[in-house]
C-alpha cells in the first residue's frame, strides 16, 4: 500500500492554510511517517504533480489523500479526520 499526500500552493505562491493544518495533525497525532510521499499542486503550474493527480482523479479540493492498494482503483480521501480514523489510525499499531 502507498498513501500520498496532495497540498496546494495558491495562485498568489502561499501554501493552502488548510494543507498546513492538516499536516500539524498529522504530526501531533505521529502519523506523518504512514505517508508516503507528499505532492504539490501548484495553482500556478496545471502541470505541477499534485494539479495532474487532481485532474486524473477529478478531485477539487486540497489537500487530499490517496491510496493505493494493489490490483485495486486508488482511493481518494479529501476529509482528513474520517481519512485518519478510518485509514491511518489502524495502521499506528
């Protein structure tokens, strides 16, 4: 399994208030090392990473989540608690 991570960067260059947010809980509750990788989308650049990912799997919010398992579809979780509770937090132990 591979989970990343999508945070924005606005159109004017500063990083989603959100993004930053959630990345806080993701280190205060010590789930950050269950991430995989990190990804921008970069209002600025359609063509960042995190702006192609979103438009494969039509997602219009930040910052999201996606998993992938294999032999399965990816799994797009754009609310980070039910995301944590159902996703990261079976896998602490």
């Amino acid at each position: 399994m591979k989970i990343v991570m999508v945070k924005k960067i606005l159109a004017d260059g500063s990083p989603c208030k959100k993004c930053g947010e959630v990345l806080e809980k993701l280190e205060k509750s010590e789930l950050t090392h269950l991430i995989d990788e990190i990804i921008v989308a970069d209002e600025r650049d359609p063509e960042s990473a995190g702006m192609q990912l979103a438009k494969e799997l039509d997602v219009a919010r930040a910052p999201f989540f996606v998993v992938y398992k294999d032999g399965s579809e990816p799994e797009v979780h754009t609310i980070y608690i039910k995301f944590a509770k159902e996703v990261l937090e079976p896998m602490k132990s």
